[in-house]
C-alpha cells in the first residue's frame, strides 16, 4: 500500500514501537495499584515515558504529562476545565471539531465563542485577527499548530506573545504538529495546555494522547475515579497527573509512544523531510489539468499536509478511485468544517499527507494514478 | 533492604524520588506499603537505607516533592518519624 494519510494516523511505526507494545503486553500489568513486580514494570514504563515527554515539550516535571486517550481527550479536559464556568473564548478559524464542539456544548453553561477567520497562509492577518476578537472576558485562546486540512502551520509564537501581553491563557491543540515542529512549553510563556495524540507525529500505537500541563491543578477533572492514590478520599487528587488520569492506564500503548518519542528524537528533520515530499507532490499534482491546490507558495508555513481537488471528479470518488489502487489518503471535510468554511471550500477536499516513511517514489505513484483518475 | 519508608502521595512521586535520589548516589526502591501507612488509603513509598534517610530527607524536601510520612523500622515493624 501506497499510505498518504498520516495526518489521521501514522500507520507505518518504527520497529521499536512494535517491540515495545510486544514486550510491555507480556509484562505490564496496572500501574500504580499493586505493589508486585508486573505491577511495577507497568509504573515504570509511564514514568519513563513522562520523562521522555516531558523533556521533549519542555514541561516543568514528569507529572506535568497527563496521559490521555487521544488529543481530543486531552482537548476536552483543557477545554472543559478551562471554560467549565462560563467565559469567552478567541479559536482561529482552522480548529478541528474537537475544538469547536466541547465549546459548542458549553454554550448550555454560559460559554460563548469567537472565531478568528483570516485567510490560509498570512499568518500575520491571522494573529491581527485573534487580537481583533478578544473580549474584556475572553478566558483563553484555543488554536490549532497545524491545520488538519491544509497543513498551514499557524504562528504560534506570535499568537503567544499576543496572549502574554494581554494575560489570556493559551491552549494549542498540537494534533499535528506534535513529533514534526517543535513545540515547548517552556518557549511558550502564555501556553496553559498543549493537547496532543500519540498515534500521529510521535509514532506510537492508537489509544494514546498526552495532555502537557503548565500546572494543572488549577482545573476540575473531567473524569472522577480510581487513581491509586489517596483512595480514603472522596474526591479526586489535587495533584498531578492524578488529578487527570483516572481508570487504569494504558500501560501497553504508552510503551510504544515512548519507543516512538525516543525514534523522533533521534531522526532529525522530520519537517524537510515531509516538506520537500509536499513541495514535490504540489509541482507534480500542478501539472494535471484543472487541479486546484491549496499551497503555501512562500514555503513559509505549510506542514506536509497537502489538501486539493480535481476539476472533473469529486473528493470522494478521487480517494474511492485511488484506494482502488492500493493507495491511501483521506477525502471530504476531515472533521474540520469550519477550517473548509475559512478557506473558501464547499465541496471538501482530496489530503495527502506525509510521514518520515514516505519518498518520492510514492508521490510519484500517486500522480500516476491521479493522471489516470482525471479523465 | 529493611530499610526507611518515605511515604509520597502517588506511585509517579515515589518513582521521581526514586530517580533523584539514584542521581545523588542514595540507593532507592519504589514500594507499595501497608495501607495503615499510608494513612488515607493506599499510596507508594520510597526505601532507602537508614545510613542515607536525612541525606534523603534533605535531598527530597528541597525538591518540593510532598513528603507525606516517614517510618524507621522498629521492634513492630515501623516506627513514625516525626520530620
């Protein structure tokens, strides 16, 4: 299989991953809940990877890295701790409806909402345009790194700076970008959150996320339960990352994220790498009649997502035609219709997107059968 | 190793105890104690050895980690440590 759709997820992991979900399944029990030995090798295998997270996204301390199922999960906890009682809050006008919906669903409890539009790949209006929208009451700004649609990295530092100056906490969904740019908190004086999946950029097994926490303490749980700790008392933990992991752990899956951590770590220019395949991918999809292309032609602020679509055959059936020939991407609105809405299309789009186990020889195997689709 | 316990408030706070003290020299293993140890139901423990235990002490103190309670071994089995 030809796969170009490692912005859902990366299908193809390192060795490493594969070895270390294996090895874990057949020696980790629950963490943090018996005092056996199995028990043990499971807390240690999340401790290990909270110190790889930690020092990759530049957090306090190894308990500022809360597990979580996805980012989505981790969103959610932010979101709804954040904004929980009521407030305002500033998204851009790329979020993903994991964004856009937790808010749409505190609206019941006082929240309201206002997104940022700017158009795809200024990222300097799209920062004037956040500024543009916060209110006297705005809670927090809450933006995508990398759009999921059209891979437009947003300026993040800017965007930051912007909250620092104005004291508005920012919370960065890093679905994305998270394992391809580098994101650190500790760059990030404005970030309160930043809410990532493992099973993307990071390289590790589905069911893994990581919530990285300024502090943390400061929100209520989104979920109540069995920590393994203070377990006289009614109420969840104060501190973390107890507060936000309840219910046993993922021990297996967070095995293989910190096996895909470490692999990321070690494999340096991941961005050039998907960035060269894109700009290929674009100058060869460029050549095809009609093809429309949403492209960062300054090469400034584009990932290695690359959305489009043909003149004479729709999204859906360009992907159906191509899966057809063994190859993978995804079409329609890639659950981000308000990122189509900013960008001026209606009709959802045909994404490729990259991982450091593409080459160019897959792109061209791409653009071979998108020539064949097109007639 | 019939060590010194120090309580800590979860399984995570006993591991990075565990890593710092390693990092100072101090040998530490990451235990699950008696419940009553605790005090508020269950909870995890560093043992060190009672030659390093105020080395420990200070050690974690100054690293902000939340000492909940310390046990040298006794005649019974553990006596409180009033720190």
């Amino acid at each position: 299989m030809t796969y170009l759709d490692n912005a859902a997820t990366t299908l193809i992991k390192p060795q490493s991953v594969t070895d270390a979900v294996t090895e874990a399944i057949k020696t980790a029990a629950n963490a943090g809940r018996g005092g056996h030995g199995a028990s043990m090798r499971a807390a240690d295998i999340l401790f290990e990877c909270r110190e790889t997270a930690a020092d990759f996204f530049g957090a306090k301390s190894a308990e500022n890295i809360i597990f979580t199922l996805n980012a989505t999960h981790a969103l959610n906890i932010a979101i709804h701790g954040i904004m929980g009682k009521g407030g305002h809050a500033v998204i851009s006008g790329y979020e993903h409806n994991s964004v856009v919906r937790p808010l749409a669903f505190l609206g019941d409890k006082g929240v309201s909402f206002s997104v940022a539009r700017a158009p795809l790949f200024e990222p300097e209006l799209m920062v004037e345009a956040i500024n543009r929208e916060i209110k006297k009451n705005t809670k927090a700004v809450i933006v995508t790194h990398v759009s999921n649609v059209f891979g437009y990295i947003l300026p993040i530092k800017e965007i930051n700076a912007l909250c620092a100056s104005k004291g508005i906490p920012l919370v960065i969904d890093a679905a994305q970008s998270a394992g391809c740019i580098p994101v650190k908190l500790n760059d990030l004086t404005a970030v309160r959150f930043v809410c990532m999946p493992g099973h993307k950029g990071l390289y590790g097994p589905q069911g893994t996320g990581i919530l990285v926490c300024r502090d943390g303490r400061e929100i209520s749980p989104l979920m109540q339960g069995g920590t393994g700790s203070q377990s006289h008392e009614a109420f969840q933990p104060d501190f973390l990352p107890d507060r936000h992991e309840t219910g046993t752990q993922n021990a297996h899956g967070i095995a293989g994220l910190n096996a895909g951590i470490k692999f990321v770590c070690k494999v340096s220019e991941l961005y050039r790498h998907e960035r060269e395949l894109l700009d290929y991918c674009t100058e060869e999809i460029g050549k095809i009649s009609g093809a429309t292309l949403y492209y960062d032609h300054k090469k400034q602020c584009q990932s290695g997502v690359l959305s489009f679509n043909l003149a004479r055959v729709n999204a859906d059936e360009v992907s159906y035609q191509l899966s057809l020939c063994d190859i993978a991407v995804r079409s329609g609105f890639h659950c981000a219709p308000l990122a189509h809405e900013t960008a001026g299309d209606r009709m959802g789009t045909v994404r490729v997107s990259f991982s450091v186990f593409n080459d160019f020889s897959d792109v061209e195997t791409l653009v071979s059968a998108l020539k064949k689709i097109n007639v | 190793m019939n060590g010194c316990l120090i309580i800590l408030r979860s399984v995570t706070y006993a591991q990075r105890a565990k890593r710092v003290l390693e990092r100072n020299g101090i040998s530490a293993y990451v235990i699950k104690p008696e419940a009553h140890l605790v005090g508020n139901g269950c909870g995890f423990a560093v043992k060190v050895s009672d030659v390093y235990l105020a080395e420990s002490l200070d050690i974690l103190s100054g690293e902000n980690f939340g000492i909940m309670k310390v046990y040298v071994p006794s005649e019974n089995g553990y006596r409180e440590l009033r720190v």
